[in-house]
C-alpha cells in the first residue's frame, strides 16, 4: 500500500511537472510569433517608405540649414520628433558632426543645435503629416555656422529607419 501511495505522488508530480513545462514552452512559442509578426509589421511598412531629398541650402549666413525631402513612398510619415537629423559640416574652426534634438514648429523659435519642420508643401489636407507625394522642408539651426565654400553632408532618418542623406555647398 505504501508503494502504491509513493507511486500515486510520484505520478502526480511527474504529471504537473510535464504540464506546466509545457505550457511555459506553448507560452514562448506564443511571445516569438508575437513579436515575429510585429517585426515583419515593421518591415512591410518600412519597405513602404520611401524619402528622398530634393535640395539642401544654407540661409542666414551659414546658421540655418534647409533640408527638403520628398515622401516617394506610400506610407504616410508622422512623428518627425522620433526622426534623426545628423549634420557633418566644416565651420571655420573645422570639422563638426552633430545630432539635433526636434523642436515642434509651435514653438518660439528655432534655438541652436535644434531642428524643426518647417513647411509642409503641396499640403492639402493632413496637417503635420507629410503624405506621399509631398514635400518636407526642415530647418536646422547649427553652430557654429556653416563656412563658405565648404561641401557638406545632411542625413535624416524615419522613426522606420528610412535614410536620406543629401550634399550641399555654401
């Protein structure tokens, strides 16, 4: 009879210890689809994504950089305050590369080492949001300023990671 009580414990035991390792493992499997769906979710949409630039200049004697990117993509692109914006320039003390923090448009002003969206053109109806099709105008504010005769290099990045990047001259 004791034997049978041990056996009967042991059993039981076993039992749950399989259960519940399987369903830990079912739980796991469950997590990696979930987060593999996601991951290709971001894929399709970055393959969807589509930035190129269109012209880059320098205004106020080398302070303000403008950027205009067009969204030759399909996918609407928002949240310009999780883009990227990085600046490698010659100034007349050398050689700079920087990122800029994003400061929203309804702001005051545009301040030094910061970038803002600009303008939105060919806007219709979307505020805020640069459709495809359109075209973004952002400004950088730099310093020290952009020297003259220099080549330089502007790159921007989605929150998608989409990069474009552009050369431009003062």
């Amino acid at each position: 009879m004791d034997v049978a009580l041990t056996s009967l414990i042991l059993l039981s035991v076993l039992v749950l210890s399989v259960f519940t390792i399987a369903e830990r493992h079912l739980s796991s499997l469950d997590l990696a689809m979930e987060a593999r769906q996601e991951m290709e979710k971001r894929m399709e949409e970055r393959a969807k994504t589509d930035l190129s630039p269109v012209e880059a200049t320098t205004r106020s004697d080398g302070a303000i950089v403008e950027v205009t990117l067009r969204n030759d993509g399909d996918t609407k692109l928002t949240s310009f305050d999780q883009w990227d914006v990085i600046l490698q320039y010659t100034a007349d003390d050398g050689l700079h590369t920087n990122w800029y923090q994003y400061i929203d448009p309804g702001l005051f002003g545009l301040w030094q080492e910061e970038w803002t969206h600009h303008d939105i053109l060919l806007d219709s109806f979307d505020p805020d949001i640069l459709n495809p099709g359109e075209e973004l105008v952002i400004q950088v504010s730099v310093w020290p300023a952009v020297a003259i005769g220099t080549t330089n290099q502007a790159t921007v990045a989605t929150a998608t990671g989409v990069t474009a990047s552009t050369v431009f001259t003062r």
